[in-house]
C-alpha cells in the first residue's frame, strides 16, 4: 500500500482558500483512508510505550473502552467523565437544583415539572427517602447510645450514694447513735432499695426503745418500723435482713394488738427467721432471735397456753434446752457480738438450774461494754440477777 508523504510544519499546511483538511505538499487534502493508512500500526514506535492506565491490575484496572483516537482508556475514566457530563445537564433554578435531569430525551420537560419529570423523579425520590431514613436511624442510635450513657453514669452514681449512706448508717449504729441514724436514715423513706430500708426499720425500733422516747412516739415507730421491714421485703426476698427485722417488727407490733394477734404472728415470726437463717447461716443475730422465740414459749404462763390450745388445733410450743442450743449456736458464729445473747444464755441456765453456768454467763452480760441504750439495760437486769442467786 502506498504511503503518505510527509507533512510539511504547521505554517505552510493550509493554503490561502484551500480546502478544509489535512495538505501536504500541494496534492490537497488526504483522505480518511490516507489518514487511517498513515497512522503507526502495532509493534510500531509507540508499541514500546506503557499505556497510561494498564488494561488490568492497574491503578483503575478493569475494562477499557474506546477513546475515539485510535486508544483505548479505562471504563473507570470513561464514568468519570459521563458523571462531568451529566453534572452539566443541571440546569440553574430551585427545582433543577433539588433533582438532577433524567437521562431520556424528556430533559426540559422534566426540568420544568412536564411528564418527562416523573420518569426521573421517582429514582430521586427513592434516594430522598433512603437518605432521611439513614439519618433518621442515624440519629437513633446516636439518642439510644447517650441515653445508655446517662442511664450508666446515673447508676454508678446512685450506687456511690447508696454506699456511702450505708457506710455512714453502720457506723452509727456501731456508734449508739439512735437519733442520728434514725434522721439520717428516715430521709430515705420513699428509696427503693431493701439495704436502706431495712436499716431504717431497725433505726425506727431501735429508736421506739430509747427510754427517752415517749409513749404515742413508741407505739408510731413501732409501726412505722413494720412498714418499712414489709417494703424491704417487698423489694427483695432473698435479703435475709429483710426477713429479720420484719420478723422482729412483727413480734414488736403484737405488743399493742393483744395476746390472740401475739400468737397467731408466733407462727410467721417462726418462718421468716429460719428463712432467715436458712439464707445466712452465718448470721448470728437471726439464730439468737430463734433462740429469743423458743424462750418466749417455752415460759409461756399457763393461761396464754390455754387461750392458744383454743384457737389453733396445734399451738406454738418449744422448750428451754432448744433455746439454749440456739443460743449457743449464735455465740459460736460470732462470740460476744450482743450483750442479750449473753444475758440470756445466763437467764436459760437458771431456768435448767444450773447456777454455775449461769453465773459464768451473767457476769460476762454484766461486763459488757454499753455502747446503746439496750446494752445499759441489760447490764442492770444481769447486775439483779447475780445479786439473786
């Protein structure tokens, strides 16, 4: 095939009113076939030239398409420049600038609203709503996290509280503080919590017992003192403290009802503390309180025991030697811890007639140190009793 000759420079291509066209030395313009025929073939001096996006494994990779001068260049390029072309097809104006055009040949009627619109609404619409959903969902999850946040830092702070109420409650109590403790305590009436209201059931009580505490003041703490033991036990039951002192309240509260209501709480007062000790075996004060029960009913006088044989078919009845034995126990898990305990288990001896071991027991009561008003009394009773023997 016959070649094309060269080209002469750029300044002597085109003649005055030649035609349009490439010209070269004079014989008009080149064909397409001679321009097509001119270009290098393959292997020729540009084959040795990396492309400049590599077919495949390149930086864009993947396929190529035509690029209409005879090279080739990547697909990826190719969206590039189509998305740069639609981005010129928006024309200006508020409603063009909310939705880009549709592709069809419905592109000024869907600019202006016409039913071309409709056609390319619907694919802006449907990403609208997905885009306010993601936000929407966003924005949820975001709330629900912050909120479990604040939920968290709200609990640990409640329970810091919590702690140092308790820490401070304890400590008054170790320290004879009825009053204190009572008006620290009864701030939190309306708590939730069984730790707290259990202890201010004891405060209420223990407060009711002072000798300073008049009679109408007595007979309200004592039933204030009921309520608060029910609600913690309302709260929780596996609180073995909870079961004490309400079985306790109860015991209290029989007091002003007369002895029929006494023995029919007998019955209750029995369960809640072996449920008690059932779960806290190490409990000291629930297995004294069980000793304190048997002791009531093993010195039942004559008549109550009648009165009770009346009401119920199987009354409530124990001895001394099961007071003792509980008595014991409680000394065994935890020696010295209450002044009553020791009282007692001297008052139980005398009942067995045992005078040498009541005697041991006494002196220990007398000896105690009183840090609250219980301890002063028990010091006193104990004081008579060795003066008796």
């Amino acid at each position: 095939m016959r070649r094309a000759p060269p080209c002469p420079p750029p300044s002597s291509r085109r003649a005055r009113g030649a035609p349009r066209g490439r010209v070269c030395r004079g014989r008009g313009p080149v064909s397409r076939e001679g321009r097509r025929a001119a270009r290098p073939r393959a292997g020729g001096w540009n084959a040795r030239l990396p492309p400049l996006f590599p077919r495949r494994g390149g930086a864009l990779g993947g396929r190529t398409a035509s690029s209409g001068r005879g090279g080739r260049r990547p697909v990826a390029t190719a969206a590039v420049m189509a998305a740069l072309a639609r981005a010129q097809r928006f024309r200006r104006g508020p409603a063009c600038v909310r939705r880009p055009l549709p592709r069809a040949a419905g592109d000024a009627a869907a600019c202006r609203g016409g039913p071309g619109a409709r056609r390319g609404a619907g694919g802006s619409e449907v990403l609208e709503k997905g885009f306010k959903r993601g936000i929407a969902l966003s924005t949820g999850s975001f709330l629900v996290y912050e909120t479990y946040r604040l939920i968290s830092r709200f609990a640990e702070v409640h329970a810091s509280f919590k702690e140092e109420v308790i820490e401070q409650a304890d400590y008054l109590y170790g320290s004879g503080e009825t009053e204190k403790l009572y008006r620290l305590l009864v701030q939190h009436k309306n708590s939730e919590d069984a730790e707290l209201l259990w202890r201010l059931a004891r405060a209420s009580r223990d407060l009711a017992q002072l000798s300073s505490t008049s009679t109408e003041e007595k007979k309200q703490l004592v039933y204030e003192a009921l309520e608060y033991a029910k609600k913690a036990l309302e709260k929780n039951e596996s609180n073995f403290a909870a079961h004490k002192w309400y079985a306790i309240c109860i015991s209290d509260v029989g007091d002003y009802e007369g002895i029929k209501a006494k023995i029919a709480n007998a019955f209750v007062i029995k369960e809640h503390f072996q449920k008690a000790i059932e779960l806290n075996p190490k409990d000291a004060t629930s297995i004294h309180l069980m000793g304190i029960w048997c002791y009531s009913f093993a010195e039942m006088p004559w008549c109550q025991r009648k009165i009770a044989a009346v009401l119920f078919a199987t009354p409530p009845t124990s001895t001394y030697k099961e007071a003792l034995r509980y008595f014991h126990m409680a000394e065994e898990a935890d020696p010295n811890f209450y002044s009553k305990n020791l009282l007692f288990l001297g008052k139980t001896y005398l009942k067995l007639n045992n005078k040498k071991m009541a005697l041991l027991w006494l002196s220990k009561a007398k000896d105690y140190p009183a840090h609250t008003e219980e301890d002063k009394q028990v010091q006193k009773e104990a004081l008579e009793l060795l003066n008796s023997i």
